[in-house]
C-alpha cells in the first residue's frame, strides 16, 4: 500500500524525520539545479551508493540529526529488549521507486549484499552479529557483546542504504543498467549519469507524498569559482562546498547567498607526529595546545564561517566537553620547563636546536591556507617557528615514513552521523589505518575497545570524556582546531535554504523560497 498523505501530514512528516528543506510551495516548480565538486562515477551501489542518500535518491534506516541524536527514518522504531539484540521495525506502506514492497525480507537482502560487497559494511559490523527476520516487518539483530552504536551504523550513508539486492544483483556489474531501475526508496530516480552530471526525476509513488520538485540535475564542478560563477550565470540555484574565503565577496554580490547552518560533527583537525621530530615531547605537544586561539581562528580568520573548538567534539553532541583554553603564559611556562628559551630572532632553541615545525595541509583544502597562516603566527607569539608544506594525497602522504611533518591539519569528523568508534579506532589505537603519528597510550588502547561493547549512556559518556581529559591534559595527539559549519551558496529563489545535515542535501519537500 502506498501512503497518501494531505497537506498537514505531509509537514507533520517533515517535522518527524527533521528533513532539511526549503518553503515547500503547493504549485509546481522547475527542477532544482545543483553544483558539486565531487563526481558520482557509476551506479555501483558499493563504491559511489553513498552519494544517493545525499540527493533524495536512497534512503536509510536511521538519521542523525543535528540534535546529536538518531532518529527512525524507513524504520518504524529501533528498540533493544536485550543487551545483545536489537530489534528494527519498518514503517508499513513502503516500496523502491520500482514498486516492489520494502519488507523485512528485501531489507535483509539488502544488509547482506551490503556485507558481502561493501569493505565499509563489513567493517562496521561485528564479528558474530546475526541479522534475521523476525516478522513481516520486523528484523532482529543478535551479537555476542552489546552493539551501542547500531543506531549510528543505521545511520551512516556508506553502510547500509536500503535498496533492490534482487535488482542489483541481475546486473552483474554492468551498473549503467541501474539508470532507471528504480533500486532505491527516495523522492528522486535517477534517469542519467555521465561524467558531467546526474539526473532525477520525481517519484510519484513516494512513501511519504508528492515530492516538491519535478527533478533535479547535479553538475560536477571541481572548481569552487566555476561553481558560484554557476550560480551568478543563472545555471545553478545551489552551489555545495564553497570555500570560506569567498564568503565576503559573496555576501557583496546581489543575487547570492552564503548560507550557513548547523555544527557539523568534525571539522579541522590537528594529528602531532609522535614519531618523528620535536613532539615526541608531551611538554611540547601541551604548549602547542596552549599556544593555539581558538577563539581568533572561528571569529577572524575564518568571521563566524565555522564554530569555535571547545573540546575535540561539537558542542551539539551529548558527550562533548568543553576543556579547550588559550594560555600563551602557561604555554611558555611548559616551554621553559623543556628547557626552549628565546633566542636572538625570537624563536626558541634548547642545545642551539631552533623549534621550528612542520605544518601539513593539502590542496583539496583550500581553508587550510588561510588556518595555516594563522597558526604560524600565533605560534610565532611563543617563539615556535612554524613551516608549511603541502601533501597531494594527504593520507598516504602523512603514513609515509619518508616524508617529514610534525601536525598534520586534516578535515575529518570525530564523530561522523554520530559514530564516534570508527575514528578513535582508526586515528588512535596502535595499528589504526589512519593513526598518521603513532600514538600509543595504554589508557587509551583500554578505554577505546571498552566503548565499544559498552552500552550503559554514562559510562560510555564517561569513557569519552576521559579520552578527551588524555588528548588535552596529559598526552596530546589528536585536536579540533575549529568546528565546521555546514555551509552553501545559494541564489534568490533558494535564499531560504538550509545546508543539509549530515550531508543530506535534498528532501521530499526542498523547493524555492518563492
């Protein structure tokens, strides 16, 4: 059956799953037109699926919401009878774009197609954990530890969108067969993807009513100036990931708008490198903390485009604390104690050795020039002598023996669609694929696998908050130099947008303001 919704449920419904969207209008409107810097390769569901929930194409079983919490999306409800077993049930009524019912069966096909292909499902899932049908409607999940951060795994575009196994699978991996097919439950199917752009049209037959648009087109851009340049030719309404730089000459511009929005769940993060140089010294590592103004990075370098860190996390997640503080005296104070006094030019030496460090950024970053700027000068305060370098390929780059750094500054989300386990396991336990400094605290190497099984709220609370306590107070390693904001450039007709949380740009309901 497919649900029929008046006017007032349909907003009832927007309000329920916390969709972004703009003043949905009762007449009709023309497509939306967005521009993007990334390019949706292929349909393959595996590697380039992640983008679909992004545009009103795919759907999930959970949401995060900038409320820091996870909310029912195609679920019904997600409950837990027991430590080790969870139990999901479906909304009625709900079918892929090609008609067929999304029931508890075509749910687990998709699960286990996502297990079986997908590196990231895999990961995400513990060993041991049973999926199974339950009832018509309704899947359990069984593992053999408690699984706290189901609902954040639900959540995550790039584990499991709920789409078509049966579809999907009959192509092989001829993927242009999925053009039409119709594998996904969102407001929008695609109808065409090339090297230059997508395209998608309205799903009549949408769960939760008429979607607003008759279709959007997605162009990839790379280019940030050719994207506003888009918008103030009148070839695009929606222009994603502008750099922060170019919001004065925007905000000069009439037509264009440089919209910002939420807290996101990451944003410029710092990694010290334990292995080479200087800051294998925690002393150091402390005084560098100190030396840093957080403050002056949010509000002048950057003019309120991203939020101040107060901890390693986003104010706006349960669990953050606010531990971060300026303190040039107490840093020169830990300085003098390491034994670095101030030499002739002001930069500090200890046994005629300057401290002089290496800043890492990389190009597909461009906000990292202006931070990094910043930070040289407000290490220079100390007498610390700061030199930046950038890598192509950041994270290889940085895992690289070979090449020399000492803080990597890297875009990253400590706590991305609320999931807080992938990146402490990968940036800070011992072998960790992404630990680019080789941090190694015993405490830490206890607390992180601990977290893991741990489903109690304050003693998971507790756990964060003591990592948090080890990463400013006593050995330093990963920090937030700022928190971003989610952010867009829109034109007239979209002036009322808000930039999408958790990256989901485009809801059953986002039209122009007009």
């Amino acid at each position: 059956m497919i649900l029929t919704l008046s006017r007032r449920a349909l907003l009832a419904g927007a309000a329920a799953l916390a969709l972004p969207m703009a003043v949905a209008a009762d007449d009709a409107h023309p497509p939306l037109r967005m521009v993007t810097s990334f390019t949706i390769n292929s349909m393959d569901p595996w590697t380039q699926g992640f983008w679909m929930q992004e545009f009103g194409q795919a759907e999930l079983l959970m949401q995060f919401r900038d409320d820091g919490a996870h909310h029912p999306w195609l679920l019904e409800a997600l409950d837990k009878p027991e430590p080790t077993r969870w139990v999901m049930t479906l909304r009625d009524g709900i079918t892929f774009q090609n008609g067929k019912p999304v029931d508890a069966q075509a749910v687990l096909a998709a699960i286990e197609a996502a297990i079986a292909n997908s590196a990231s499902a895999r990961g995400s899932v513990p060993e041991g954990a049973v999926f199974s049908v339950t009832g018509p409607l309704e899947l359990s999940v069984t593992t053999p530890e408690p699984w706290p951060e189901l609902p954040g795994v639900l959540a995550d575009e790039s584990v499991f969108l709920i789409l078509d196994a049966e579809a999907v699978a009959e192509v092989g991996e001829d993927w242009a067969q999925l053009i039409g097919a119709g594998i996904y439950t969102g407001p929008y199917e695609v109808t065409a993807l090339d090297e230059t752009r997508m395209v998608a049209v309205a799903h009549e037959g949408y769960w939760q009513g008429k979607p607003a648009l008759p279709g959007l087109t997605l162009a990839f851009v790379p280019d940030a100036n050719a994207r506003i340049l888009a918008l103030q030719n009148d070839e695009a309404d929606i222009a994603l990931y502008p750099p922060l730089a170019a919001r004065p000459a925007v905000d000069a511009t009439p037509g264009v708008h440089f919209n910002l929005g939420a807290l996101a769940t990451g944003g410029f993060t710092g990694f010290m490198n334990l292995q080479q140089g200087l800051l294998a010294d925690a002393t150091l590592r402390k005084a560098v903390l100190r030396a840093t103004d957080f403050r002056e990075i949010a509000e002048d370098v950057f003019r309120g485009g991203v939020a101040q860190a107060t901890s390693l996390y986003a104010q706006n997640l349960p669990f953050a604390l606010e531990n971060y503080t300026t303190d040039l005296s107490e840093a020169a104070a830990l300085l003098d104690e390491a034994g670095w006094v101030p030499g002739p030019d002001g930069i500090r030496r200890r046994d005629g050795q300057r401290l002089a460090l290496t800043l890492a950024i990389y190009p597909q970053q461009p906000d990292l020039v202006p931070l990094s700027t910043a930070v040289q000068a407000q290490y220079a305060r100390l007498g610390i002598e700061a030199n930046v370098v950038s890598f192509d390929g950041i994270n290889q780059a940085l895992m690289e023996p070979s090449n020399r750094w000492d803080i990597a500054m890297v875009s990253s989300g400590a706590a991305s669609w609320g999931r807080v386990q992938n990146f402490l396991n990968s940036y800070l336990l011992p072998g960790g694929r992404r630990n680019y400094g080789g941090y190694d605290n015993a405490e830490v190497n206890a607390l992180v696998p601990e977290l893991a099984t741990e489903a109690d709220p304050d003693r998971r609370r507790a756990i964060l908050h003591r990592v948090q306590e080890i990463l400013w107070e006593e050995d330093p390693f990963a920090f937030s130099y700022n928190i971003h904001l989610d952010r867009v450039i829109v034109n007239d007709r979209y002036a009322c947008y808000p930039p999408g949380f958790a990256l989901y740009h485009v809801s059953w309901l986002t039209a122009p303001c007009e």
